[in-house]
C-alpha cells in the first residue's frame, strides 16, 4: 500500500509548475505543440452518420422530449439528471426504433489510433441559446430546449454502442455530461478548466468501473480548440519501461470534478500498462515524484511516446468524438475563454461494454468510495451488435 500522499491540489500545482519531473515532458512539450489550433487528425478514422441514420437520431430524441414535456410539470423535473426510470424506458423504445446505421457508426474504434470522429447530428446553433457558464447552469434547461433534446440525442447514441452510466460524485449523477469553460476554473485539471493545458489523460482513470467507450459531442467550438488524442497501440516501449509500467507503483487519484479529499483514503498503486497492453493514465493525479527513479524514468519515456504519436481533432458542432478508454488517452489545448455566451460547449457520455473485461486484478480497489448511476446495466442491448 502506498503512503504519504500529497494532497491533490499540491499535485495539481506541481503540474501547472512544471515540476514534476514525470510530468514536465508531457505538460510543456504538448503545451508547445498544441496551442495552435491546426487539425492534425490524419489516421482519425471518420465516419459519416447517414442523413436518415442522423436524422432518425434527432427525430427520436425529439418526439421523447415533447413526452416528457407533455407530462406534468413535477414529473418533467424528475429528468433532469435523466435516469428517471419512464425516461430510461423511452430511450430503450427509441433506441430499438432507430436504424441500424446508427449502431454501426457507434460501434467501438478497432484502428490503431482507437478514436473515430463521427459526422453529421444535426446541430442549429440558433435554437441552441447561450453557452452556459458551468455544468449546474446546464442542468436548469427545460425539456423543451435544444440543449436538453440534444442531450437525448447522446443519451440514444451512448445506448446504441453500450451502456451509458454516471458518476454519483461529479455533476450529480448525471448520464450526459456538460463539458463548458467554468470561471473560477480556469486552470484546473477538469473539462472546466480551459487556459491551462488539459494533460492527456484516461478517463477516470482512478476507479476500477471507469467508462470502456467514451462519448464527446460537439454543440459549439467556435475557436476551433483542439481535443488531443494518443493511442496506447501506436506506442513503441523499451522492454524495461514496458515491464515497470506493467507492475503496481503509484496510485491514481479522482479528479477534481469529484471533490477534494481523497488523499485520507487508501490508494492502493495501480499498473499503468495492463496486461492486455491497455493504459490507465492519468500524471496529474498521480504522485510521480514517490515512484522510484526507473519508474519516473519509465513513466517519462511513455509520455514523450504519447506526445510522439498524439493527434489532435478540431470538433466541429454535430461531431462526435469516440474513443476506447483502455487504448486512447485524451486532453485538450489551452484556450482563452469568452464568458459572453458562444464559449466551446461539449457533451460527455461515459459507455460500459459489458462483454469486455479488465485485469482482475482491479476487482480488489475501492475507487475511492465512488460510485457508478447504471439504469442501463440490467435491461438487454436492444439491437444486438454482429460486428463485436
Ligand atoms: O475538452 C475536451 O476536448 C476534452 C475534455 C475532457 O477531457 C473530458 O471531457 O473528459
Ligand atoms: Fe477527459
């Protein structure tokens, strides 16, 4: 069991300090490389979504929301985080009504890169209103907004490739997550943060239930900022980096979306290569300094590898970014935010494949007490997929 933990706003300020020795590669050459906002996203895998596949999407979502809103007023609240259970059951009725098409182009990436942009959701920014300033004045929409159908739109999509879940801890359990430029945040390690590089990253890479699929879909990105991608089968380890990151170091902690506290509870190490060769990644909320100097070594030798293959994508509105969590790590470059109202506004679906398994070794670890919102983990995929 490791000990001695810093807490996590001493790591954070190590990183944006750059002294970190593990994470200073990472941090300042992405920094240097990434701040202009070119699209390097050759060898993405793109996909189109079909206009009646696209259209189908919008449509359904659309018909759920005038359910919802034709209900009385007190039920309609009830959706806000949408894992009401009539909510559930109507994404379940419309994902079964979709076309095939659409479960197709959310079918997990199989490439090297691990990551496919796909194309083509129907997205006005007219109808869309203000960017809101942070994920709880996102959450106040109504069921008659364009945010809130396009929220069912990602809701319908997650469902097509898995099984969307929340996190009870970040942004009150909500399936859809808001992904906006929050004042007061601005360098912070979070998807609220926004002049401050956004170190790549695994999803929730501290917890053992973290996302297999994760879900980006852009409603407004009009700087055009860059989402960085890395994937773990593009990397090139020598045998002894490989062999040290494959063994149990350092613990990962939650990130600050969850709160602040976390350095009291256990953290047990985790391996950073996984058997199968998958990544769990995160250096701003590991304590690089307590790995030994072949760890650090090891560890920095797999960030100038990330940083050698990274690629960015520029988000346009109705795109999609797909990735596989255990292949691909993930950030952004810094940006100015405008706080007028038309700042970059992204939403985020965490998707668990159930036929895909993790090292069992992870079974034993806590997660730091936190836990998973499934209302899709105990009702059968409506379209079963033929191409897994
Ligand atoms: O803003 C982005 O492009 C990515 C943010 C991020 O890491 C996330 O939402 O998990
Ligand atoms: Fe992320």
């Amino acid at each position: 069991m490791w000990a001695g933990l810093p807490s996590r706003t001493e790591l954070t300020t190590l990183r944006h300090l750059g002294s970190g020795e593990g994470n200073t590669s990472v941090n300042n050459v992405l920094r240097e490389r990434h701040t202009a906002s070119g699209d390097d996203a050759g060898g993405l895998e793109r996909r189109d979504l079909p206009d009646a596949a696209a259209h189908a999407v919008h449509d359904t979502a659309e018909e759920i929301a005038a359910t919802i809103e034709s209900m009385p007023r007190s039920s309609a609240r009830r959706f806000s985080t949408l894992t009401d259970p009539e909510l559930i059951e109507l994404v379940e009725a419309g994902c079964a009504r979709l076309p095939h098409e659409v479960a197709t182009a959310v079918r997990p990436p199989a490439t090297a890169c691990g990551a496919a942009v796909v194309s083509r959701i129907p997205v006005t920014d007219a109808e869309l209103g203000p960017t809101p300033r942070d994920w709880r004045a996102a959450a106040r929409r109504t069921p008659r907004s364009a945010a809130f159908r396009h929220e069912l739109a990602m809701l319908l999509l997650a469902r097509c490739a898995g099984q969307p879940f929340g996190w009870l801890g970040q942004q009150d359990g909500r399936l859809v997550n808001t992904i906006v430029p929050a004042p007061g945040h601005e360098d912070e390690q979070s998807g609220a943060g926004s002049t401050t590089l956004l170190a790549p990253h695994t999803e929730d890479a501290f917890h053992p239930a973290r996302a297999h699929l994760l879900l980006l879909g852009c409603l407004r990105n009009p700087d055009r900022v860059a989402t960085t991608i890395s994937s773990v089968r593009e990397v090139r380890l020598s045998p002894v980096a490989d062999r040290r990151l494959r063994t149990r170091v350092l613990p990962i902690l939650p990130d600050v979306s969850y709160g602040n506290d976390f350095h009291r509870q256990p953290c047990p190490p985790v391996a950073t290569v996984g058997p199968a060769g998958t990544l769990r990644y995160d250096p701003a909320y590991t304590p690089l300094d307590d790995g030994d100097a072949e760890f650090r070594s090891a560890y920095t030798e797999l960030g100038a590898e990330l940083e050698r293959v990274c690629r960015t994508a520029i988000l346009r509105p109705g795109q999609l970014l797909l990735l596989d969590n255990d292949v691909v790590v993930h950030g952004r470059v810094p940006f100015t935010p405008r706080y007028d109202g038309t700042d970059r506004w992204l939403l985020r679906v965490n998707i668990a494949l159930p036929q895909r398994n993790r090292d069992p070794a992870e079974r034993s670890e806590t997660g730091y007490g936190q836990r998973t919102v499934t209302p899709f983990a105990h009702t059968p995929r409506p379209t079963p997929p033929s191409y897994r």
